[in-house]
C-alpha cells in the first residue's frame, strides 16, 4: 500500500511538472504574442500620426499658399492705386510744395 501511494504520489508530481512546464511554456509564447501585438500597433499608430501630421502639414501648406497669393493681389492692387492716386495728383503735390517753399 505505501508503495501505491508513494507511485500515486509521483506521478501526480510528475503530472503537475508536466502541467506546470505546459503553463510556462504557454505563458512565454503569450508573452511573445503580446509583445510582437504591441509592437505593430505601435508601429501602426506612429504611421497614422506621421501621416496625419504630413496631411496638416500639407494643408496648412496649402493655406499658406492661398493668403499669400490672397495678400500679393491685395498689395498689387493697393500699388496700383497709389500709382494712379500720385499721377493723378503728382502736379498738385508739386505747386503745394511750392508754394509752401515760397511762403
């Protein structure tokens, strides 16, 4: 009897080993699992924000482009019409100044 119970002994020991290495062995390739998992999701999200980045990068780019062009025209048109304004006036500007010196 104490031989029986002495091999019952054993082989559950044995049988938990077993189950123990199992569990390890499970538990590394999870741990290898969740580390590959974390790093493509990492790799994933830091190409959505790089590519959200070039995006408002490219539409603040955009935005630029268009009030610069905006404001050009504006000052374009704004020489212009000092340009006619000093034609239109140039000879009353000068007999003012003249006048002025002879006073």
């Amino acid at each position: 009897m104490p031989d029986i119970t002495i091999r019952k002994l054993v082989e559950l020991d044995k049988d938990a080993r077993e189950k123990v290495s199992a569990f390890q062995a499970e538990k590394d390739n999870f741990d290898q699992f969740l580390k590959m998992t974390r790093q493509e999701m990492m790799e994933r999200h830091s190409q959505e924000i790089q590519q959200k980045i070039d995006e408002t990068i490219a539409k603040y780019n955009f935005d630029l482009q268009e009030k610069k062009q905006a404001l050009s025209a504006e000052f374009s048109a704004t020489l212009a019409d000092i340009d006619a304004m000093s034609a239109q006036k140039k000879q009353e500007w000068v007999e003012d100044l003249f006048r002025s010196c002879l006073e």
